[in-house]
C-alpha cells in the first residue's frame, strides 16, 4: 500500500505543514473578524490588539437597532430564497430537455448559457437599469429577482442537466413502455430522481443570490430594500468607521454559509465541478 | 399485407412521438430563453445601441440625440478610463496567475486520502462561501492605518511606524490582489482537484516502478492530464477577475489616484454617478467585448487541449 495515492511528490511531514498552512490561511481573517464582533468599541481600536474579546453582543445589539442590521437580513432572505426558487423549477424544466429529450441545437444553447454567465455585468448594467425603471421595478423584490434568476440559469440548468444526464435510460424506457406522457415521465420519475442534484443546484445559486453586490447596490437604492451585501458596504459611522458592528453584520451575513460549506462540502464541490467541468 | 400497413402505421406514430417529443422540449427550454434573451442578450444589443447616442440622466431635456461613434473617440482621449483598462488588465494577469498557482499546490494537497480530508476541504472553502463584500471589509479592517493587525504584525506597538496602506497607490491595488487571491484560490484548486482525481494511480504506480523521481511523475503524468482542468479554471477565473468590483467599491473607491479604478467599477461610476448613460455604454460594449474574444480563445485552446488528451 502506498502511502499516498494522488499527488506524487509529498511525504508526510510538508504535507501535514502545508495543509496546516492553507488551512490556517483561510480561516485566520475571518476568525479575526468574528473576534472583532465581539469586543467592546474600546477593544476594537486597541493597540496592542486585544486577543480574547470581553464577549460582548455591544455590537450586535447596536448593528440591529442602529443600522437595521435585521431589516438587510429580511431583504437578503426573500431576495436570495425567491431567486433560489424560481432559478430552480425553470432549471429543472431546461435542464431536463438538454439532458434527456431530443433537442436541435443543443450545443448552441448549452454554449451561450455558459456565455451568459462569463459576461460582466457592467455589460448589461445600464440596459438592465432601464428596462427596470421603465416598468417602476427599481425598489422592487421583483426588479432584483429577474436579473439574479437570469444570472443564476446557467449554474442551475448545467448542474441539473450533468445530474439528469447520470440517471440510467432503463427506468425512463420502462414508464413510457407503461404508457406514461412525456410530463408524467418527467414529474412522476425523472424530478424525484434528480432531488440530490436540485438541492445541489439550490444551495450554490442560493449562496450566489445571498452574495450578490453590483446589481443590488444599482436597484436597491432605497435603504427599505436594501440586501445584506449592500448595507455592509455602505455602513457609515458619524464620524469613523463602525468597525464593530461592520463584522458583526458581516459574521451574521457568513455563518449560514460557513454552515452550509460544512455541511454539504462534498455536494458543493460536486456541483462547482459539475458546472464547469462537463 | 396487415403487417406493411401496421409497419407505416407504427412509423408514422414513431415520427409523431419525435416531433411531439421536441415540442414538448421546446415548451420546457422556453422559459429559461425568455429570461436569458429579455435580460441578458437584448441588454448587450441596447448597450450598443445606447452607446452610439449621448444620454445624461440628469438632463431628460437633452433628449437621446444619435452621436455615432463620438463616444468612442471620447473613450480614446479618455486617460483615467486607458488607466483602468491597464489596471483592469494587469489585475487579471497577476490575480489569476497567482489563483491557479496556488490553487494547484492546494489540490496537490488535498489530494490524498487522510482521516479530516472533508473538514479540510470545508476549511478551504470557507474564503469562497462568504460574501465578497464582507472579505472585502475584513481585508479593509486588517490593512487599517491606525489599529489594522497587518501594521500589529510588522511594527508591533511602534504606531509611529504604521502604515496607511490603503493611501499608496502600488500597496492598494497590492491589497486588492490579495483580497482577491486569498478569496478565489481555493475554487481554483477544486477545479483543478477534479481534474486530479481522474488520474488513476496505477499511471504513478508504474511510473515508480520504472523509476521515475517525485519531479518527473508530477512534469509528465500530474501535468498533462490536468491541463484541462486547469485550462476550465484559468477561464473562470480570468472572466471573474474581468469583473472584479466589489473589492474596488468597499476597499479604495478606485483610489489613491485612480492606481485601483478598473474598468467594471469606472463603468459604474460614469453610468450611475455622473448619469452618462451614453458614455458609460460605450465602456460596457469594450467590457464586454474584451471578455467575449478572452471566453473565445479559451474555448479554442481547451478544445484542442481536449482532444489532445483523449488521444493520448
């Protein structure tokens, strides 16, 4: 038995080092920002820097009274859950007929999906902008949704054709042999079947929505539907920085996500392969 | 006789299955088009479009007056916006070289069986899940002047010496490219990890047999076979960097003098702070652009690069 497989040239004392440091390397800002939430204002700007916090909430309690720290997450929520959902039935919809139905153009529509998502969005900002300000969306849940969903397709509907693709033909022959439709195959077989690749899909577009900045900042700009993104941009002391209640604002925009990288790190690599591997 | 009549019979019913199957094909592709042609390739046409006219949001009673290509001349002349296209690209250049570097020695890395591999890999995917605006503001807090832990770490107490990192035009856009280095290697190195994974052991087995030293299987087996991946990774993360925004937003503003404005942020700042719709256009049609021969040329490198390793 070798003692390691993959990588050829490592042995055992570099690779606990560098596994220690990349490990070390990822965690250590955030950590030190989550350590800043929870000091007092004095402790936060101390030199030298104060390494065990007094553990107070000071800055939670004054990110949600004074900053509206909970109306941003309420926002965050309804915008990255609509887009998660609507992202997800049409995908699941697209996906199907590139995987499994005969299609012309295939190639094509696989090609400039993958083409949608590699544009800057300053390219389509200013169009984007005005079609929403002609139909009084700016402000809107909607007038954020449209453009998410049409950024997201591409991440969903790769994910769940690579997924619809992967099932066996047998079980599909077998229900149209029964004399299932075409809808009653899809819904009855194919979706149950395809459950792991949907909430793969969901959790990363999901975390795309919850993350989103440059559209955010140009249709919200109204603080009443401001997502979590922008108000931790923009947050502004009187006179300096509010850096306590800025991390503690940031620690509670990243630990559902730290929550679902642990949980599901193994769907999440698959799906980010998935969609740009295949 | 029977049998020929139910044999056409059979073939029509077959032909009409096929071309019941496409409508039905085509009825669930169509709300993804809707969305994708109404939201993302009319809006590269209307930047065109709008490119070509002078449109000032602040003044509706100018009109939309057709101006050819006078934007695009202005956009020559224009020096902070040359500026950020050099930034822009030199942002691209050393973010993304360093990303698919590091990224490589991280899925050498993981790439092996050890008790704790799923708690490693979650670790590493930690600076990918968080918002970028808020590894943004965590990187602004740490490169801080007055109680920033990167002047704590060189100068110790001695504030006198601190820092204003931020201030220095060749350390911001350094900060910039780190912020993003730190947050983006680890997608690179699941990428290419994909690509690792692939490689059977028995090619390094037989590899060691006749062998070959650490060096010569990771230069002639490793490298290979993970071109590919490494190229997909190269292409996301070049498109990425294309667009890098957020960074320049929370950190400098595309200051101290403009060292850290690109070209996605300049956009933005023309289109809806100044409200040079027209102008602002004319940078969204070169942006994208840019990006567009970039995804080209990767497309065709990495189909020969495919090819390539499906003969060998």
């Amino acid at each position: 038995m070798p003692e390691h497989a993959g990588s050829p040239f490592m042995n055992r004392v570099p690779f606990f080092a560098t596994t220690f440091v990349v490990v070390f390397m990822s965690l250590l800002p955030f950590a030190w920002f989550l350590n800043t939430s929870l000091k007092t204002p004095i402790e936060v700007t101390a030199i030298p820097p104060v390494l065990v916090p007094s553990g107070t909430l000071h800055s939670y309690r004054s990110a949600i009274t004074e900053y509206n720290l909970l109306h941003f997450v309420r926002n965050s929520l309804i915008v990255a859950g609509l887009t998660t959902f609507f992202t997800i039935l049409i995908s699941v919809f697209a996906g199907y007929a590139l995987a499994r139905l005969r299609l012309r153009y295939r190639g094509p529509i696989m090609g400039s999906l993958l083409l949608v998502s590699m544009f800057p969005q300053i390219s389509i900002a200013g169009p984007v902008w005005r079609i929403l300000h002609a139909l009084g969306w700016l402000n809107s849940y909607q007038g954020l949704v449209l453009p998410y969903v049409t950024l997201t397709l591409p991440l969903g509907v790769w994910i769940l054709a690579v997924f619809f693709r992967e099932l066996p033909d047998e079980l599909e022959d077998a229900a149209r042999i029964d004399g299932c439709s075409h809808v009653q195959t899809l819904f009855r077989i194919m979706i149950p079947l395809a459950a792991p690749g949907v909430f793969t899909a969901a959790i990363l577009v999901f975390i795309y929505a919850w993350n989103e900045f440059f559209f955010a900042l140009l249709i919200m700009t109204q603080q009443k539907f401001q997502t979590l993104p922008v108000g931790i941009a923009l947050f502004q002391g009187q006179y300096t920085l509010p850096w306590g209640e800025i991390a503690a604002a940031s620690t509670v925009a990243t630990v559902p996500l730290v929550l679902l990288v642990f949980l599901f790190q193994k769907r999440i690599v698959r799906g980010l392969s998935a969609g740009a591997v295949k | 006789m029977l049998s020929q009549n139910s044999a056409a019979r059979h073939a029509e019913m077959k032909l009409s299955s096929l071309s019941r199957e496409r409508i039905f094909a085509l009825a669930l592709i169509a709300p993804c088009f809707l969305f994708v042609v109404v939201f993302a390739f009319y809006p590269i046409l209307y930047s065109f479009y709008l490119s070509l006219h002078r449109i000032i949001l602040g003044i509706p009673s100018l009109g939309q007056p057709f101006t050819g290509l006078e934007n695009y001349r202005d956009l020559l002349h224009d020096r902070i916006a040359l500026h950020s296209l050099a930034n822009t690209l030199l942002f691209v250049f050393i973010s993304t070289f360093l990303e698919i570097l590091f990224g490589l020695i991280i899925a050498l890395v993981i790439n092996r069986h050890f008790r704790g591999r799923g708690m490693v890999r979650a670790a590493i995917l930690v600076p990918w899940a968080i918002p970028t605006v808020v590894s943004s503001q965590m990187w602004r807090f740490i490169f801080n002047d007055q109680y920033g832990l990167l002047n704590y770490i060189l100068y110790g107490s001695d504030t006198s010496r601190y820092s204003a990192w931020l201030a220095d035009p060749v350390y911001a856009f350094s900060a910039i490219v780190a912020a993003d280095v730190w947050k983006t290697s680890s997608f690179a190195a699941l990428l290419i990890l994909a690509g690792l994974q692939v490689i059977p052991d028995e090619l390094y087995e037989a590899a060691r047999m006749d062998g070959a030293g650490a060096w010569q299987r990771f230069r002639r087996i490793t490298l290979p076979l993970v071109k590919p991946a490494i190229l997909v990774a190269l292409l996301f993360r070049t498109m990425d960097a294309f667009r890098v925004f957020d960074l320049v937003f929370v950190m400098t503003q595309g200051g101290p003098a403009d060292s850290t404005n690109v070209l996605q942020f300049y956009g933005y700042k023309k289109m809806f702070t100044e409200g040079l719709m027209g102008y602002g256009s004319t940078i969204s049609v070169v942006v994208f652009l840019m990006a567009l021969a970039v995804t080209l040329l990767y497309i065709r490198v990495m189909g020969k690069g495919m090819l390539k390793a499906e003969n060998a």
